[in-house]
C-alpha cells in the first residue's frame, strides 16, 4: 500500500481471519464472498495474485476490489456494500439445486449490516434455512463511524459475551448466532469455523470483534483507521504530498457553499448515507450538528427521509456519490419525483474516478435523472459554477433538482464572495465563433476550451458554450447554436442517454436539423471502463482535446 495507494485499514484487520478461512475451507469450491471488497487485499495475497499486489489500482493491474474475472477465488464482485448475503443465499439456493456439498461464506461489515439489502437476505435466509456461513466483521467502523440502532445491539452483544447476550435480532430471525469471539485470535477463529463447518446446519452469523488497522499504528491510531490511504513512507505513516498548491476540490466547495446557504436559511439540512467526509458533510456536521443527519449505509432510505422532510417545508440536501445514489432509484421516482417534492440531490464522483474504476464511476446520473418528470439536472463546470449551483438548488423548492460534480481538484477559478442564483434552464456562451459549436454539459468544458484553441490555429472557427443545465434544456441557445454553425457537437462526461440524447431530440423534433448542419454527441463509451490514472480514462474515452478537435475537423471536412 505504501507504493500504490488503497484501502489499507479493512485488510489489515481481517488478517488473521482471511488465513483462518482459507486454512479451513476449500476455496474456490467454497465460495468466499468478501463485503466490501476493501477487506479482500490480504485475501487476493494468498490467492495467487501476490506477485501483482503493486499493480494495485494502477492501469492493467489488479482491481481495488474482488472480481470474478480476475480470479477464481473472487465469486462476487463486492465494491458497493451489502450484496454478500444475498448473493451468498443465491448461490446456497443453487448449490442445494444441484445437489452440491461445497460451503458458502459471506463476511460482511458491521456498517455494510446496516443496509436494507442485508437486512432482506437475513429474513430470507431464515426462510429459506439453507446452509451458509455469515461471518459479521464487527470494528466499530465503515468509512466513518458506526450509527443507528443496529451499532448499539452489536455492542451490546460484545458487552455481554457468549453466556449472557440478550436475546438477538438474528436468532429472532431463524439463524443461530454464535460469538463475539476475538477476530485475531488464530486458534479461537480456526475453532469455531471448523466446528462450524462440521456440525452446523442451516443459516449461522458468526460474530467476531476486530481492530480496523490492528498491527500498523499509524493507520490504526488515525479518525479513519487507515481507511483509504495514498503512497506514504513505511516507518512514519506520513502520505506523500505535492508541494505545489492546488485549486479546492469539489467536494469542498460544495461544503463550503452548504454551509454558506445554511447560516442564512435555518430550513437547510443536510443528509448523507454513512459518507460525511467523503461527500465534505463533516464539515456542515461540524458548524450545525443539529441539522446533519447520517442515516447510515441506507440510501433509499436516505432519498425518502429527505422526502419527508421536504414534505414539512425544509430544505434538504441529499449529498450522495452517483454510483450510490442508482441504489435509491426508485424513490427518487416514486417519492420524490412523483410527489413533486423539492429535495436537493448533490451529487459527488460524477463522471469516471481513476483507481476505483467502473464500479464507482458516476457515469449514469443524467441518463437516469434527466428522464423524470420534474427534475432540474444540473451539472458544475467549474467550482465558481458549482458554488452557484448550490444557491440554485437552495432557491429551488418548486420540485426536485439535482447538481452533479466530479471528485479531485477543480480547475483554478476564482470561487465567488457570494454565490448567485443561476436562471433555471439557461446556459452561457464562454466563446464566440463561426464554423462548429460546442455544446458542453459539465466539467469538460475546459477541455473543449483547449480542443477550440486547437482548432483556431488551423482555421476553425468555434463557439464554445456551457449549457449548466440538461433539464430544462436552454432551447434558445440550442436554437441559435444550430442555425448559426455548421456544426454542432455535445460533450459530456456521462453515458449514452444523456445531455447529448436530449439535446438531438429538441433538434430533430423542432426542424433545427437542418442540411447544413452536422450532429455529434460525445459521450462516454457504452461499456464499463477498467480502473486507470482518470487522464488516460478519458483519453481512452475520447473525450480530451485531441478527439474533440478530430471529431469536428473530420465532420467539418466531409459536410464541406
């Protein structure tokens, strides 16, 4: 970790467990399901992939998390939490099916718990009693701190010991429930998995205690116990750290904008599914507690409670990274949507995020927002723009509205003394020209900026132009692009589906088509994209300056 990055803390926890499951069991036949797959690194060690383990995260090497196509030992693909004991329960079902006599063994965090996923395969593997091993990995930690009620009862299960635990939510439910024992306890765990592998019927949660970060003080004396790390030096656990000033993140000015809109408005609140530092919430929590709530690892829940409380008259902002907000999609629909209601969707890790690669890449927001009923999608270009995206959507409480940004630092503009309220369905024109427009719709823009200075020194023309919303689409300036360029080209960093598709749809279904005039809409690809340095993903995605001047050079030249 120390040479490539990663998530440090969750495997340096399950150590000894990972040797004690793979001493006990006969894995692949039995099927071992890590959730999250953050946990799984010491797991890919002892499965023939050490000599890969520094390829971790980078170009061409291993994934930051289990995958089925990279190995036999990795049955499931873990990277968003809370699938293991459903898929678990799923392959149980198959092998009693098919008659087969292999084990299967899901370890799950007490975060992950948390979610209603879990909570739906537990009931239903009660029902269904067919054998299989839940293993809870319980470290008082997910990204953050434990919340809810559930935390409480695990702890007090700890507390109590195997020979005077209250009665418990799991055998209520039809699985025995053994432990806590001490997860690092070699012979303690090598123990109980064989007695359990050898006696047990039916469902059984096992119970063990860990450290996160246990045996390398630096991760595990740190607020996140070593989470997610970048290169650092070995003796003294300092990151490493470019000396070079940096622009803000996102994610930060976002935060800071939050908290600018909440000391004005005391109906401002702010909601977040067990991510307050990864989506800048903690510092809200820090200035208003009171108006924080972190509903844990629950993101339809998450969507409703900010319904409801927009159903009251306040302001809530939903702070969610794309590829977490999909889980929540049908109460985006039917609670949200449908009802009418003003919450206010912020959402982080748009577009592709390097060294996590396509399972948290926030490629489908739009396409999945822009097409309901009473939404607002908007998307930040620059962090000045995000700002005021963040007073838009605090302004707007006709319907629900949506604001999209991506992770890392933004581009180096002046943030604003006080943000402003954007016209609802309106874009700017950054750049005037005459041959091709481009149309863009997020942070691209500064790439479409250099890819028209491109074209500007071999006699192209272009109008650049920041559409800030895809729905409602500017149609004025759609209009005035369309008739007054050859060509019009879109760029977004988002999924076919999009931007791009409602902006040929207002086209072609308002006679702007005209003969003259040649359409493009550049997208990201329509397939998963491997984890990469985020450069190279979107130079192989073909959305950087080069293939955005290739593209309207060779439109220009064949409509000439």
């Amino acid at each position: 970790m120390s040479v490539t990055g990663g998530h440090l803390g969750a495997g340096l926890g399950v150590v000894e467990l990972t040797v004690a499951l793979h001493y006990v069991f006969e894995t692949p036949k039995d099927r071992l399901i890590w959730d999250v797959g953050h946990q799984a690194y010491p797991h890919k060690i002892l499965t023939g992939r050490r000599d890969r383990i520094r390829t971790l995260r980078q170009g061409g090497g291993l994934s930051g998390f289990t995958k089925r196509s990279e190995s036999d030992y990795d049955p499931f693909g873990a990277a968003h939490s809370s699938t293991s004991i459903s898929a678990g329960l799923g392959m149980a079902a198959a092998r009693d099916l098919k008659g087969g006599d292999n084990h299967v063994i899901a370890v799950i965090g007490d975060g992950a718990i948390t979610a209603g996923m879990a909570y739906e395969a537990l009931n239903n593997a009660g029902a269904l009693k067919s054998r299989m091993l839940v293993i809870l990995n319980d470290n008082a930690m997910s990204i953050a701190g434990p919340v809810g009620a559930l935390s409480r009862h695990l702890e007090s299960l700890t507390a109590s010991g195997q020979t005077d635990r209250p009665a418990s939510l799991f055998e209520a439910l039809g699985i025995t429930y053994l432990g806590p024992i001490d997860g690092h306890d070699m012979n303690a765990l090598v123990l109980e998995l064989e007695r359990i592998r050898d006696h047990e019927s039916g469902p059984v949660l096992l119970h063990i205690v860990t450290q996160k970060g246990k045996g390398y003080h630096p991760a595990a004396s740190s607020s996140d116990k070593g989470h997610a790390v970048g290169k650092f030096d070995v003796a003294t656990g300092q990151q490493a750290k470019s000396s070079a000033p940096k622009p803000p993140t996102y994610t930060k000015v976002f935060a800071e904008a939050l908290v600018a809109e909440a000391a004005r408005d005391p109906r401002i609140v702010a909601i977040t599914g067990a991510m307050p530092s990864g989506t800048g919430l903690d510092l809200f929590e820090r200035t208003f507690p009171e108006r924080m709530f972190d509903v844990g690892i629950a993101e339809q829940h998450a969507v409703t409670f900010a319904a409801g409380m927009a159903s009251e008259g306040y302001r809530p902002f939903c702070a969610i990274y794309s590829t977490f907000l999909q889980r929540a999609y049908d109460q985006i629909v039917h609670d949200v949507a449908i009802q009418n209601l003003p919450v206010r969707f912020a959402i982080d890790r748009a577009g592709l995020v390097g060294a996590d690669g396509a399972t948290h890449a926030g490629a489908f927001d739009v396409a999945y927002l822009a097409c309901l009923p009473n939404m607002v999608v908007m998307a930040a270009s620059d962090e000045a723009e995000l700002a005021h995206m963040v007073a838009t959507a605090a302004a707007h409480d006709s319907g629900p509205i949506a604001f999209r940004y991506p992770r890392g630092e933004g581009v180096g503009v002046a943030l604003p003394e006080r943000s402003e309220v954007l016209p609802i369905g309106k874009g700017r024109v950054v750049r005037e020209g005459k041959d091709a427009a481009i149309l863009c719709f997020g942070t691209r823009l500064h790439v479409a900026l250099a890819a028209a200075d491109h074209l500007a020194s071999h006699g192209v023309s272009c109008t650049v132009a920041d559409a800030r919303f895809a729905k409602p689409l500017d149609h004025d300036l759609i209009r005035r692009l369309a008739r007054g360029h050859r060509m019009l080209v879109t760029v977004e960093d988002g999924s076919v589906g999009g931007f791009g598709s409602h902006v040929l749809d207002h086209v072609v279904n308002n006679g702007l088509a005209h003969a003259g005039l040649a359409l493009r809409t550049l997208t990201l690809p329509d397939r998963f994209q491997d984890h990469d340095d985020p450069q190279r993903q979107y130079d192989e995605a073909g959305l950087n300056a080069a293939s955005i001047a290739r593209v309207i050079e060779a439109s220009l030249r064949r409509s000439a």
